[in-house]
C-alpha cells in the first residue's frame, strides 16, 4: 500500500484579480522508502502541493478538492490538533530558503530539541544529547552545537534544517528546494547527506527542484508540473533519458550536462502561463513547439504510455 | 572583543555625548531671548548700576565664552550653579524633585509597559478579529489624546465633580501622616496623574508590539516551528513573542528617557512637586542656571537609559554581539 496518495488535488488562491488555480488536479502516489522528485518551474504549483501535504495552506489559498492519504489517514479531514501532532512526528518539512527558517535568538541545538520535547516524552537533557547526536549524523560537530543561526554558512543551516526535520525519524519527509541558492560544491554535499540519510533512516521522500539534473540521481521517480497539472511522470532513469512531454524534453535541454556532448542550451519560449486566466486546451501549447490545432482546443488528459504517465495530444 | 568590549565602547561612546550635550545646553538658554536679571526684578524703577552689580554677582557681564569656561569649572566639581530663582544651588534643588518625578514616571512606565505589550501582543496574535480592532482602535484613541488634556478631564470628572480624587500636590497638606498611611496618601494623590501617563503610553506600547509582531508572524521561523508541530501557545511565547519584544525594549530605554522630560505638562496640570513642574517654573522666572541643570539631567537620564538598554540588547540578542566583534 502506498504511503502516500493524492488523488485529484485542488489547490486555489482566492485573489482580488481572480481565482488561481495553483494546484489543479494532482494526482501520484508514494511507496514507502521511495523518493518523488517534483520538477517544474516557478509558479507550476510545485511548493503549494507540499505545502498541501502539510495542510499549511493559509487564506487566501484553501484546498477546494481532493484527497490526500497519508498512512491510511485523509489528512484534509484532520482537526488541528490531529494534524498538529502529524507534523514534525510524522511529516516533516524542510523549507525553501533555509536562511531564515531558523528562529535568530535560539541555539540550534534548542530548536532542535524542542520538536522531539513536543511530540516524545523525554527529559530536556535527553533531548538535547538527541539533537546533538543528530547534527553529528547531518556533520555537523558538537562544538558548533550552541551556536545561533547566523554563526553559520548557508549550507550549514541547510544541514540543521534537515537534522530538524529528521530528528523524530518521520515517515515522510518534504524537501522544498533543498539546494536552491547554495553554491554547486555544498549542492552536491547537502544531496549526498540527503542520500546517506534516506538509507540510514529509511526516508520516504518528496523532493521539490527546478533543476531535473541536480536531483535525478536522488529520486526513484519524478513528476514534472506545469501550470498546477502533473503533465508527466516517470521512472527518473527513464524520464531523463526518455522525455515524452515536449515540455519535459524543453525542461531537460535548458540545462548543461558535464558528461555527455557539449550542446547549445535551449531556453523555453515564453513565460509561464498566468494561473488566473490560462490559456484554453494544453496550457503549455503557447510556449510548445510542436502544437498543433487540437492542443488549442482540447486539454490533453494524462495517459499511460510506455511505461510513462503523459498528458499530451502528441504522444 | 566580546561582550565587555561591546560595553566598553557603549560607554565611552555616552560619555561623549553627554560632553556634547553640555555644550549645546549651554549656548541653547544663552539665545533664548529675555533678560534674566530683569525678570528678577520686574520694577523699573531699579537703576542700571544696581542692575550691573547683579550681573556680575551671577557672572553674566562676562562673554558667553568666559560664562562658558567658568560653567565647565564648576562643573567638573559637580557645581551646576546658583538657581536665580530659589538663590540656592541648583544640584539641590533638583535632588529634592528627582524622587517625586521617578515615583510617578516609573511607577506609570512600568504598567503601561506591561498592559500595553500584552495586549499589544493578543491584537497581533488574533489580527483581523474582533479582539484586534477593540484593542487598536481603543489604543488610537488614547495615544492621539495629549496626557495633559486626558489629565484636566480626569481631574475635572474626578477630583472636582466627583471628588474622589484630590485637586494637586502629593500628600495631603499639613495632615501630618506618617508610615503607611503617608503612602496611603501619596498613593492616592498618584492616581489620576499616573492613570493619565499609563494611559498615553499603553497606547504606545499596543501599536507598537503589535507592529512589531504582525512583522514577526510573517517570518519563516515561525512557519518552521509550526512545522515542528509546537503548540500554537509555544510558538506565540517561545518563537514571535521573544522576537517581537526586541524593538519594544529599544524603544522602552527611550521612553524612560524622555519620560522623565516629558511628564512636564502632566506635573503641571498635577501640580505634582517632581521635575516637570519644575521646568514649568524654571521657565516662567528665566532661571538659567536651573534651567541648564534640569536639562543636563534629562539629556544625561536619556543618554543613561539607552546605555541601558544597549546593554540588556547584547545580553538578549546574540546578533549584536557579532556586530561589536568586528576586528
């Protein structure tokens, strides 16, 4: 049974200008011990569908439809005080921008603590030894320990955000962008400290980038959004090697490689459709080489085809 | 250099305004217009040589830069002068109204301080409810209200139409009260002008806090400590409270400081017998000496109660400290 499942998902801000439609009929599902990376640009709905996850969806966005299924349990109809004690134990979540994610008046081995005092019945010392031992486990020593937030380098408070998150050895964790703004060298240590610890602790994961090549290697499958639709998912193997969705070929192209050929990188026409107002049919088909006239006309429904999940007319 | 260093260059850095003040205070009263030795004595029949003799007896027929000299001197032996008005010197006369002043002005700071932040805090906590907007539009209202305008209706509804409170002063005169009962009186006495204080302050302190943590609840931190799945009541005290209470305190060590120059129109309308009052009458009689003595201490109480606070700051926030350490 999966451990996670959403199941037609509808995410909308109710806005002055109009209604935005930033989630909008998501549907995937996560095993245990697997990894999802979610893949798209800004704006596809990609952080609202974790924040979903959570329920830390704030007016004037609501959850309007769907179901999201955590361990047998529809967390939409959770109270407060369930879902509360779901999250940090249970769920967790390591938020963009690590920088200021962390409280600058508190120790981190304080801020560490005072989530497993919350949701274990241990003593303060305890929990302190446990939040040592768990910014050891993400390298972090114990002389660094007491320190306050901005006595450290931005990959170090990455490191402390996911000890965080990782400390009541969850059953879900959610990772928004966890290498975004980090220089390529602490990107690819802070990627294989993710890999360590989702064998150690045996993580299932959701992964949230822009970048399909920084975190394929991480993930077991991906889904790539766009304009609050999932339009393609796959094995990540297959997805990188094999695109289907003309916007996952374009996502794919506008990043370098080290290894392979040195090709010009292609940059996607356009700009992301406006989530209030979307163009009719395939949202992607303004900016979509290939459109033809049906993609005007017609939204494409996601399909199985060689092994790949895949809404386009195309294909 | 740490936390002493930190301290070290604070105080050195007060000691130095405090000098400049004393300089600015001096030249400041010397341009006021009005002659001191003729409000002394208003007759005019006084002839110009006796006017003279006067003059020199207080110094004032040297130039302001000798006036000057001689004021440093005396000063640095902690002779702030003779009061023109009182003919005693000023030192004593301010001393004998410190304590009145600081009853009065503590006293109201500190309950205002602490109603004001605490529903300053609940507004900003419950925003947009019901709560918030009794709680902010009660607090407009008296922070747009003068206290001294606030202080002459309490003292007409209460001490003149319902007299439960006494007119002025600060004991009762000639009752001859001692011990508790003479703080019984003084207690008394305090009410209505404090009340009018505390009520001007907490004003302050509601919009202020409240500010300070609508800014607060936007930030991160608090998102991942609700993350951590922490009781909304811990993430209130524990994570926005302690941050939001940052900006309070500074402006708190400003408060004190000019809360002791600024309850001049509330000791006056009081009659209460502290250093406001005094300004009052100081000005009235063109008492220079007193005058200058009465504003060193406000600049040097403002000076002092920043350092204050600049230091409790290194103590509570650990950012500081870093900006101090800078080799």
């Amino acid at each position: 049974m999966a451990l996670l499942e959403v199941k037609n998902l509808k995410v909308y801000y109710f806005t002055r200008k109009g209604t935005a439609k930033a989630v909008d009929g998501v549907n995937f599902s996560i095993d245990k011990n697997e990894t999802l990376g979610l893949i798209g640009e800004s704006g596809c709905g990609k952080t609202t569908t974790a924040l979903s996850l959570m329920r830390f969806v704030t007016p004037p966005g609501r959850i309007v439809k769907g179901k999201i299924v955590f361990d047998g349990r529809d967390i939409i109809s959770m109270s407060n005080e369930e879902i509360r004690l779901l999250r940090g134990k249970e769920i967790s979540i390591v938020f963009q921008a690590a920088q200021n994610a962390l409280n600058p008046v508190m120790t981190i081995e304080k801020q560490i603590s005072e989530g497993i005092l919350e949701h274990e019945s241990i003593t303060e010392d305890e929990a302190l030894e446990r939040a040592k031992n768990q910014l050891n486990l993400v390298g972090i020593g114990d002389e660094r320990s007491k320190s306050y937030p901005h006595e450290l380098s931005g990959g170090m408070k990455q490191r402390v955000m996911i000890a965080m998150a990782t400390v009541c050895n969850p059953k879900l964790l959610i990772l928004d962008e966890p290498v975004t703004g980090l220089d390529v060298i602490v990107q690819r240590q802070i990627l294989s400290l993710i890999n360590d610890l989702r064998a150690k602790l045996h993580l299932t994961i959701v992964i949230i980038a822009h970048d399909l090549s920084v975190i394929a290697e991480t993930c077991d499958k991906i889904a790539v959004m766009y304009a609050g639709k999932i339009v393609e998912q796959a094995s990540a193997v297959s997805l990188y090697k094999n695109p289907m969705h003309p916007y996952s070929q374009a996502l794919i192209k506008a990043y370098p490689s080290i290894k392979g050929e040195k090709k010009k990188l292609k940059s996607i026409p356009g700009a992301p459709p406006r989530l209030v107002n979307p163009p009719p049919g395939c949202k992607f088909h303004p900016r979509c080489s290939y459109a033809a006239d049906i993609c005007r006309k017609k939204e494409p429904i996601i399909r199985e085809k060689e092994g790949h999940l895949v809404a386009c007319h195309l294909n | 250099m740490g936390l002493k260093g930190f301290a070290i260059k604070k105080i050195i850095a007060a000691i130095i305004t405090i000098f400049a003040i004393v300089g600015v205070n001096f030249v400041i009263f010397r341009m006021a217009p009005g002659d001191p030795v003729r409000m002394m004595f208003r007759d005019p029949r006084i002839s110009g040589e006796q006017m003279q003799l006067i003059r020199e007896k207080f110094g004032l027929d040297k130039p302001l830069w000798g006036q000057f000299i001689s004021y440093l001197k005396e000063l640095s032996h902690g002779n702030l002068g003779l009061s023109f008005w009182q003919k005693r010197p000023v030192l004593d006369v301010i001393t004998d109204r410190i304590p009145q002043t600081l009853l009065l002005v503590l006293t109201a700071l500190t309950i205002a301080m602490f109603l004001g932040t605490i529903f300053g805090a609940l507004a900003g906590w419950k925003r947009g409810t019901r709560v918030d907007s009794f709680i902010l539009s009660l607090s407009l209202t008296m922070y747009s209200i003068p206290a001294f305008s606030l202080g002459i209706i309490l003292l007409l509804i209460f001490a003149y139409i319902l007299s439960i409170f006494p007119l002025s002063g600060m004991t009762t005169p000639a009752s001859g009260l001692t011990g508790l009962g003479y703080w019984k009186d003084v207690l008394w006495h305090m009410c209505l002008p404090a009340f009018s204080i505390i009520m001007w302050y907490i004003g302050e302190y509601v919009l202020l806090t409240r500010g300070s943590m609508l800014d607060t609840l936007r930030k991160d931190y608090i998102l991942t400590a609700r993350a951590k799945g922490l009781k909304e009541s811990t993430i209130l005290i524990k994570h926005a409270l302690r941050n939001a209470l940052l900006p309070v305190i500074t402006v708190t060590g400003v408060n004190i400081g000019f809360a002791v120059a600024g309850v001049i129109e509330v000791e006056t309308v009081f009659s209460w017998p502290g250093i406001g009052r005094l300004v009052y009458d100081a000005v009235m009689k063109r008492d220079y000496p007193l005058l200058q003595g009465v504003f060193l201490v406000f600049a040097i109480s403002i000076v002092l109660a920043n350092l204050v606070i600049d230091l409790i700051y290194g103590y509570i926030d650990p950012r500081i400290k870093v900006g101090g350490e800078k080799k």
